[in-house]
C-alpha cells in the first residue's frame, strides 16, 4: 500500500509533527498531513504487525488530532482516525439488505470431495486447465461491507444471507477496517466486500482473564465471542474486545463513468491483491494459486497439520475457481456458488450425554454448575466435566439430566456445551434444579443485582477455606511448593490447616507420621513455607484473594502504600485514582480491608514473619536501578525470566508490559523477537544483554 519513498516521507511527516508536539504547536492547516500519518502507522501495526513508533506516540499524535478537531469543528472528515471512537450506545441495529446475497459454501470433508468438485468445474467450464485459489476458512463472524465514493458507508452482520443487522458503528471499532479506501484509483465508485471478523488467540485469552479477574465467567470460544462483540450495543466494549477482520471477496461493485473492469478483478487472487494494496487484511499472504487439484490437496494438509500455531482460529479452507469469467459459467444454486468449495478439517466437535450436573463453590462463593458427561474424545483430550458457569447458561442451552449435547473443544480453549439437542428428548430427561442453599455449608444463596452469578455470602463456608487456602498457596500467589490443593484438602480433612495464617504454624510431627510423607517431602514443605515469607507483597495481595483484584492490580495496589494496612485508611475515592481501579473493584478492596476479620488475618501474618511492607517501595530511591525501567525478551543465558524481574524490583527499578518511549532498557536474550525490532526503531530505548544488566546491578 505504501511504496518506500512514501513510507519515507509519512515517516519524515512523523518526526516533524512530534517535534511540534513537543514545542506546543497545533499544526491546524496540517491536519490532513496528521491524519495520514495516523493511518499510515494504524496499517503498519494493524496490518503488517511492523509498528514504526511507540505506542505512547502514536497517542500523543491521536490526541493532537482530537484537540484540533475539537477546537475546529468544521475540520472534522468522516473518515478521520478519530471517527472509530463512538460515545453512547446503540439503541437498535436496523435491518438491511445486502447488494449481493451471502450464500453459504458446499462442504467438504475429505479428498475425494475435492476430486468430486474439480470434476464438476471441468464439466460446467468446458475445460481441463483450471486454476484454484485456496485461502484459510475463518472461524469468526462473517460481515459485509460498503463503500461508496471510497468511504465506508455501511457494515453488516450476515444474517439470513439475504438481510443482516447494520452495525456500522461496531465495524468502525476496527483498525483492521480501514474508514477510507482510494477504490477509485481502480475505476470503483460502490464497491461491496465480504469479510469474517474474529478475535485472535491472544486477545482472546488476555480478555478472558481479565473477565476472570473480575469474577465473571469467561468467553466459551474465540468464534463466539467474535460473532457476539459485532451486535453489542456499546461500541466501547466493541472496542476493548480487540477484533480484527480478514476480507476475503469482492462481491459486487459499480464502476466509475467510463470506466473499465480493472485487470485485478477478472481473478480472486488478483482482488485480494487489490484489497490488500488498498490497506486491508486480506489472506493475500495465506493464499496460493494452484493448477492442479492435487496440488490443493496438499496445500491444505499443510495447513491443517499447523492450523493451532496460527494466531487465529480457522475451521479449514477454502478452494475457489480462480479466474471470475470460470466462476461465472459455473454460477451458483440457491445455497451456494458452485464454484467455491470449503475443505472443513477434521471436527473439533462431538455428542455425548448429560449424566448430571454438580455445583462447586469457589473462593469467592460463586456457585458454578460442572456438567458431567459420558467422557468423549474431543482434538486428542478426552472431555468428561465441562463448567457451565451459572444458571442462565443452563437457561438459554435449555439442559437437561440424560440431554445428548453437542460438545466443542477449539484448539487449546476449554471445552464447552454448544447446545442440547433438544428434538431427539425420549421425555425421560430430567430438569436441572439449580440449588438455593449452598451445597456445603448450606447457607442461603445471594445474588446481586445485575449479576449472573449466585454465591454463598457465608465466609466461614468450609468449601470457601479451602479454595482461598489453594488459591494462596498457587504458583502465581505464594508459590509454596509441594502444598498443592491435594495437600491443602488433606490437611484440612484431617483438622490440620484452618485458615491461611495456620499454613505457617503447621504441625509437622504429626504429618511426619502420615503414610506417603517421608523426612525429605517434609523438610522441602518446611523450607518452601518459609521461603514464602520472603514473597513481595504484590504476590501476598494477589494470594488474598480478593474479589476482581487479579496480578496486574496487584502490583498497583502494592506500589501505592508503603505497608498494606494501610488501605484500611483509604477511601473509595483514593482507591479509583490508583492506575485501572474502576468503582467496582475499588468497592471489593475496600470491603476486604474494612472487615475486622481481615485486618486480624493480616496482623496474624506479619506476627508469622510474613512481609506487609512495601520493601521495593523503599528502594525505589535507593537501588542502583532507581527510576529506570527494563523489558526482557528471549532466552536470558543464566537467568530466569521471573528471576530477573525479581531482581530489577529490588533494586528500584520498574517491569513494563511493552516497548514504548517510557522504556529504558531492554535485555535481550537468545531467539528474541518483535520486542526488539520495536526497540531497535525507538532512539531511546537502550538494548543491552544480560551480563550487562547484571554490571548496572552490581555496580559500587
């Protein structure tokens, strides 16, 4: 999309309007000049995945644009970089009704299908030289886009293939979408672009967690939760969720006046050259071009065998007669065009029964129902408990006792209940009862307004204990090694372990005379119990358990206070002003430190030798890495990863997520990736190895 000597000179344009930044000015008559260089660096990192500036800059550049348009209305173009952020939430999504209709693909599910489908192209064709252009199968949500005059001027869902849901606002929360396309370089005035928006596998799993975090259930697949984002009626949660999309046809365009089907249309391959020349994510670097059908064949083998090192989830491929004059002789059903194919890899899908459905309280007192079914193997694992969440799950997939359900397990994510199925019941299934006492303790439920989840408010709940027991023992928490949950529910059992504080008070003469405990588990149980007390306090913040507080908010809570009680003094105000504190997770803290309860558990720690107080706080000032801050990447020589970010805290210094403007160094070990070609473009970051990072440790 962009050749050299442009990318040079939006780079130069870069240089020139940060150093104006940076003065003060507000280049108004340069504002186009802005708003290029914003989509110039959107597509670099959205796209090509090759950012050439930090992420702080960039923002400092997208907050000069907003200012001027702010202050100059008249100014503001609808296909500015600052029309994807959309305030309000939508109150409907209008149907519509798509130029060309969205017809399904004829499947596929072994060779000789394939062989079936070259046969019938060279019937319907009337020729033996035929060629296929194979592309990946994107498992998300499929979408249709329309742009006139070169702006994007509508987005839909899919629907029934005739109609869909216009979701524009949605569709313009995507980077990978571009507001603006020059289709007319091409003798396009309307043009109307198939396309599958999905969520790749990181940001799938990074959200999950932060939904985990936040005690709420987790997303069940990547496809779902793609699908599901496009309706919502927040276009901010749209855009928090960090979806992306591939477009992969051409589907129907009008031409400029006198103007002429440009060469790059009369193939597949060549449109989605074109689209990716105009700045989307087409599979233009997943996709080839073959003249035999064996060759096909072959092609997606490959790409089944590592379909789960992809970065997004794929359900198989898709082989398309190449050339647009053949797949206009071939033509199409009512279901489908005939002269597409999907190629599905081997399911990820199976049936089983309902045996029955067990409630398990956690930590926190949530009450998650755990289906349990007949076992199945499912991608090489063999599923048997499957978490339904809560009780609306069980609603809305209509379950029940003895179902035969649909199970889904997609590369390495959890597996799930897709749907009962409902019209093959013999009537001697049985309702599923969710309980209203909870199961073990046998308090009453509670369920708070506008949550999903029932828990039981009984902190004294012995199933409660446990978990929170489990929990502060965990490798991310305390990381006691040998104390894993057999050891926590043994020892509870047994009256031997209570509370947390009675983990450090343990009675080790009478587990001595337990059988499988001999003096060596014993002395390495003793010396890791121990070696705990030395723990960090983000790590003895996050082993607490409180509700929402996951490792990240963790680590802020422990660098705002110079000793842990005291929170018990701050304010719900105080704590939402800390970094990522929103209301709800600042009213869990505060209800944690203001519980008497609580405040005796922690001074029972600190009597027990455990650190309340914020030791890297203290030598911040001090160490020899004071005020700087380190990134690691690679594989370091000597050190762990966990280890050498241990040792940056204690001698004052901070760990940041990613490389930007506010890092100092980066230490680079062996097979390093993207982090330090990112580095290597930003002047002030310094990169630096290990036995350098080392010296500055160790220096007099």
């Amino acid at each position: 999309m962009f050749s050299k000597e442009a990318t040079q000179k939006l780079q130069a344009n870069t240089t020139q309007l940060m150093k104006e930044l940076e003065n003060g000015k507000m280049p108004v008559k340069e504002i186009e000049k802005l708003r290029d260089v914003l989509r110039f660096h959107e597509y670099r990192y959205y796209i090509l995945n090759d950012p050439l500036i930090s992420d702080y800059e960039y923002d400092q550049l997208f907050k000069m644009l907003e200012k001027i348009e702010a202050e100059n209305n008249s100014l503001v173009t609808p296909d500015s970089p600052t029309q994807r952020v959309a305030k309000g939430l939508t109150k409907e999504f209008p149907t519509v009704q798509h130029l060309v209709p969205m017809l399904s693909l004829d499947n596929s599910y072994n060779e000789e299908d394939l062989k079936d489908f070259d046969r019938r192209a060279k019937e319907l064709t009337g020729t033996n030289k035929i060629e296929y252009c194979a592309e990946p199968k994107f498992d998300g949500g499929s979408i249709s886009l329309i742009y006139e005059n070169d702006m994007l001027v509508r987005g839909a869902t899919r629907g029934n293939g005739t109609e869909g849901d216009e979701i524009t606002t949605n569709i313009k929360q995507i980077r990978t979408i571009p507001l603006s396309a020059a289709f007319s370089k091409y003798g396009l005035q309307q043009v109307e672009i198939r396309g599958e928006v999905l969520i790749n596998k990181t940001n799938f799993a990074k959200y999950n967690q932060q939904l985990i975090d936040e005690g709420l259930p987790p997303l069940a697949n990547p496809r779902n939760a793609a699908s599901g984002t496009l309706r919502i009626k927040d276009p901010a949660e749209a855009r928090r969720r960090n979806l992306e999309a591939f477009v992969y046809h051409i589907s129907d365009y009008t031409l400029l006046k006198g103007k002429r089907v440009p060469e790059e249309l009369q193939t597949h391959s060549g449109s989605l050259e074109l689209l990716w020349d105009l700045g989307f994510r087409s599979p233009k670097k997943e996709m080839k071009v073959f003249s035999s059908i064996d060759k096909v064949i072959e092609f997606c083998n490959e790409f089944e065998i590592r379909r789960d090192n992809l970065p997004y989830e794929i359900d198989g491929m898709v082989i398309k007669t190449n050339k647009v004059e053949l797949q206009e002789q071939m033509g199409m059903t009512t279901h489908h065009p005939r002269w597409a194919i999907a190629y599905k890899f081997k399911a990820r899908q199976a049936t089983s029964k309902l045996l029955n459905v067990e409630f398990q309280v956690g930590r926190t007192g949530s009450i998650t129902p755990v289906a349990k079914i007949e076992p199945v193997a499912i991608g090489g694992v063999t599923v048997s408990s499957i978490s339904l969440f809560n009780e609306d799950v069980i609603k809305e997939k209509d379950l029940m006792i003895g179902d035969r359900v649909l199970v889904e397990r997609a590369g390495d994510v959890i597996p799930y209940i897709v749907k009962s199925l409902a019209d093959i019941r013999k009537g001697t299934e049985k309702k599923i009862k969710f309980p209203a006492t909870c199961p073990v303790c046998d308090s009453r439920l509670f369920k708070e307004e506008g949550e999903a989840v029932w828990r039981c408010i009984n902190i004294e709940c012995p199933a409660q204990v446990v978990e929170r027991i489990i929990h502060f023992v965990s490798k991310d928490a305390m990381d006691i090694r040998g104390f894993g949950e057999a050891n926590v529910r043994k020892f509870y059992e047994l009256n031997l372990l209570k509370d947390i504080p009675g983990i450090y008070t343990l009675n080790f003469s009478t587990i001595g005379e337990m059988e499988g405990f001999g003096k060596k588990s014993i002395d390495n149980l003793q010396q890791a119990i121990i070696n705990s007390k030395n723990q960090p306090l983000n790590r003895l913040i996050f082993g607490l358990g409180i509700r929402f507080v996951g490792e990240t908010t963790a680590k802020t809570l422990a660098n705002a206070v110079s000793h842990l009680l005291d929170f018990k003094d701050f304010s719900l105000e105080q704590l939402q002003n800390l970094e990522d504190v929103g209301p709800k997770v600042a009213g869990s803290i505060h209800h944690f430190f203001s519980s008497p309860d609580n405040i005796h558990m922690l001074k029972q720690l600190e009597k027990l030798g455990l650190r309340l107080k914020n030791d890297k706080k203290q030598l911040a000032t001090g160490g020899n890495l004071g005020g700087l801050t380190f990134l690691f990447t690679g594989t370091l020589p000597t050190l762990k990863r966990g280890a050498a970010e241990q040792m940056v805290e204690q001698n004052g210094g901070t760990i940041v997520s990613g490389v930007s403007s506010k890092l100092n160094y980066l230490v680079v070990g062996e097979d390093a990736g993207s982090k330090l070609e990112k580095a290597k473009k930003i002047n002030t970051v310094k990169i630096i190895s290990e036995e350098e990072f080392l010296s500055m440790i160790n220096k007099k």
